[in-house]
C-alpha cells in the first residue's frame, strides 16, 4: 500500500516481484503537486507525478497495481481504497519482472548507448 511517499520507490517493484499487488495513491486534483511541502524536489518533478509510482500504473497496470484517489473530496477515496484493498487480498498473482526490468531489456538499453 502506498502512501503516496516517496515518489517511484522501489516498493512497488518489490511487491509485484513477490506476486503481490500494489495499491497506488494517485493525486489527481486541480492543482495539486505530488511533492507539495517537499523542498528537495526540483520544481521539473513537481509536476511530472500523477501518482505515487506512475510507471507501474502507466506501463504495468492491473491485475498487480491497483489505484485509488488520494485527493477525493473524502480525501482518500475510502470506496477505491477498499475496493483495491479488497481486490489484492482475493488476489493470486504469480511473481513478475517488468518486462524493462528483465535483464534482456538492460543489455539492450546499454548496447543501444555505446
């Protein structure tokens, strides 16, 4: 369960690595900034996050990551937290590598730099 710090953390990746979904805060709100009272975020990253780990949620997706609304007007989304929270303890997901995460991709990505 994320709690929407710190931004792309490795618990995520750690979750679905072991077959457990990840449940996801995202800050969808007008105006709101991710790192809001965080000074050590450059103001670039400020506004680049929609949640909590926006790679798992973008590229990944579900059955292993399930997102719930942290910036409801009922601040979160008691009715999406429980239903994500519902969803991973009836869930039986096997243990997965992204596939930009396998070791194929990563020598890829470095023969594609030298």
């Amino acid at each position: 369960l994320g709690l929407g710090n710190p931004l792309s953390g490795p618990s995520a990746l750690e979750a679905m690595l072991v077959g457990a979904m990840y449940i996801n805060p995202t800050f969808r709100g007008e105006g709101f900034r991710a790192t809001k009272g965080n000074p050590s975020y450059p103001d670039e990253l400020r506004l680049q996050f929609t949640s909590q780990h926006p790679y798992m949620e973008e590229h990944v997706g579900a059955p292993y990551v399930c997102s719930f609304n942290m910036l409801s007007s009922q601040q979160p989304n008691t009715t999406e937290l429980a239903h994500c929270i519902g969803t991973a303890l009836t869930s039986t997901l096997r243990p997965r590598i992204p596939d930009d995460f396998t070791h194929t991709s990563y020598s890829k990505r470095v023969r594609h730099i030298f």
